[in-house]
C-alpha cells in the first residue's frame, strides 16, 4: 500500500504452488494437493527416517484405552507431533480416524499411545506422495456417506461418528470425532451421525448458493443402519426416541424441504468406515481410493 495515496497495490503471483505447507499440482483441469515436504519434516522429527512402513495407519483390533500401561516418557514429543499430523489430515483424510485416536490422549499419553502414534509415521513413511485428487464435476451435485462406530470408546463409552461428502466426484468435506454424548443405542449412534452430516450439508447447499451455484436436487445422504433410515422419514414419534428429538426434527425438516434424502448402502460399500474403525488392508485401500488419495498422476509426479 502507498502511504502517500493510501492506494493498495496488488501483485500477480501466478498460479498457486504452494500454500500453508500444501503443495498444489496442475494436470489440465485436474489438481492434485498434497503435504510430501510436511510428511518428510514429521517423520525426520520423530526420528524415524529409517522405520519400515506399514499398509494401514491403526490395526484392526484394541481401542486405544486412556490407561493404556505406562506413562511416556516424552509427553512434549507426543503432543507435538500429534498436532503435525492433525494439520496433516488436510490432505491425507485417510489418517483421520487414527489420529483423532491419538489426539484424545494428549493430556495424559502412555507408550501405547505412542505406539500408535508411530504407527501412523509408518504409514506416511510408505505414502508420503499421496495427495487429494480434485477434478472438474460434471454432475455439479452432492453425495454424502455417514455412519458410526456405537459405544466404541473403552474408557467412555461414546460412539465414533464419521461423515465424507463429494461434489461431484470430488471429497469436499470430512470429519471423525467421538460424539459429546453416550448413546443408548446403535440406530441413536448412527442417527446422530447422520444429523451431523445434514448438518455440514446445510451449510455446503448455502454456500454453493452464494456462489450462484444452487443446488436443483436433494443431496443424497447414504448409511448403513436401517432403523436410522427409517426415522429419518417416518413422521410417527416413538416414545423411545425422545431422547434424541432434537435431531430427528431437524433431518425429517430439511428431508420434507426435498434438501436431503437418507437412503441406504450396503455395509460393504460404507466409504466412512474407514473414519470410525481400523479396517483390514483390501478393504482400506479400496476405501482410500475411493476418497481419491492416491500418488500423483505421472504427468504431474515431477512438477
């Protein structure tokens, strides 16, 4: 800005590279973002430079406990590198479930979190050139997968709920977390896990409404969980759902608007369940391919 005429001027940069530690790669219409740089710096920081990498970032057995043996010796290093890979997660929504794992034992880590801690650095170390793939939406509409994991914390008891949204065929938008509350069953679990999707749903509809993109048809919100489905549109109020009535009106609201329409997916095709539970490899991999993480194109690999 001049001080003399309190004008700002403003500079062309180009197209953009890179921004915030996220690497941007052009291919025509296509773009591929990813944090290869970041993931160098966080595996160099825990010292494991030389570990031997691993097929998914958390096993498919134990949940993490919060008295999970003895204390760390280094809570410093755990809370630090725990945090890089959160910011990680911006690119790489396939370690989201596990480091949300991690994340909630910061104030008081064990070596088994650790552990676990080390064996999501295995996995980055094996995927470092992984990235998010974003491409041009020939159907400018939006499709959202939820489900959750029910009673899954072994200290608490609260489930995991975990929602991904596309545009097109792009992921937008994604989230694993441990619900506030504990839920009384799987279908209140799987419920509450779809009424935080609708919720994110409102939102995107609104925005894309901004930007003079308003949406014609209702976004199809897809779960695995057949009582949830069936309140979602059923206008009878059973006594035993009272507890959550909140959350039915709001779905049932904006599915009578024609916003939404929960409809249901085969347990085998449930993309989110790579963000509520450890899953074996095949079908990690299947699932991480279908959130578009994968290396980048050969034409951009050397960009």
């Amino acid at each position: 800005m001049s001080a003399l005429s309190g004008e700002f001027a403003m500079k062309d940069l180009g197209p953009l590279s890179y921004f915030l530690g996220i690497q941007v790669k052009r291919d025509g219409n296509h773009i591929f973002l990813s944090q290869e740089a970041y993931v160098r710096d966080i595996i160099h920081r825990a010292s494991m430079d030389s570990c031997k990498p691993v097929a998914t970032p958390v096993d498919t057995q134990t949940k993490l406990s919060a008295d999970s043996g003895a204390l760390h010796d280094d809570p410093t290093a755990y809370r630090s590198l725990a945090g890089a890979l959160q910011y990680l997660t911006f690119t790489r929504p396939d370690i989201s479930y596990a480091v949300q794992q991690v994340c909630m034992h910061m104030h008081s880590p064990r070596v088994a979190h650790w552990n676990a801690l080390k064996r999501i650095i295995r996995y980055i170390q094996g995927t470092s050139d992984y990235g998010l793939h974003l491409g041009p939406a020939q159907n400018l509409s939006l499709v959202a997968y939820t489900d959750a994991d029910w009673a899954g914390c072994p200290d608490t008891r609260r489930s995991t709920s975990g929602y991904c949204v596309y545009l097109g065929d792009n992921l937008i938008s994604w989230s694993s977390k441990r619900q506030s509350t504990i839920s009384r069953s799987s279908a209140e679990a799987e419920y509450r896990g779809v009424a935080n999707v609708v919720a994110d749903i409102c939102w995107l509809r609104n925005l894309l409404l901004e930007l003079h993109q308003p949406l014609s048809r209702a976004t199809l919100v897809y779960c695995d969980n057949v009582s949830a489905i069936y309140l979602s549109g059923n206008l009878v109020q059973h006594q035993r759902t009272k507890h959550i009535e909140l959350d039915i009106h709001f779905v049932r609201e904006q599915d009578q608007r024609g916003h939404i329409r929960v409809l249901h997916v085969p347990s085998r095709h449930q993309i989110t369940d790579i963000f509520t539970k450890g899953l074996p490899r095949v079908l990690f991999d299947d699932f991480r391919s279908s959130l578009r993480i994968r290396p980048p194109n050969a034409s951009t690999a050397g960009v």
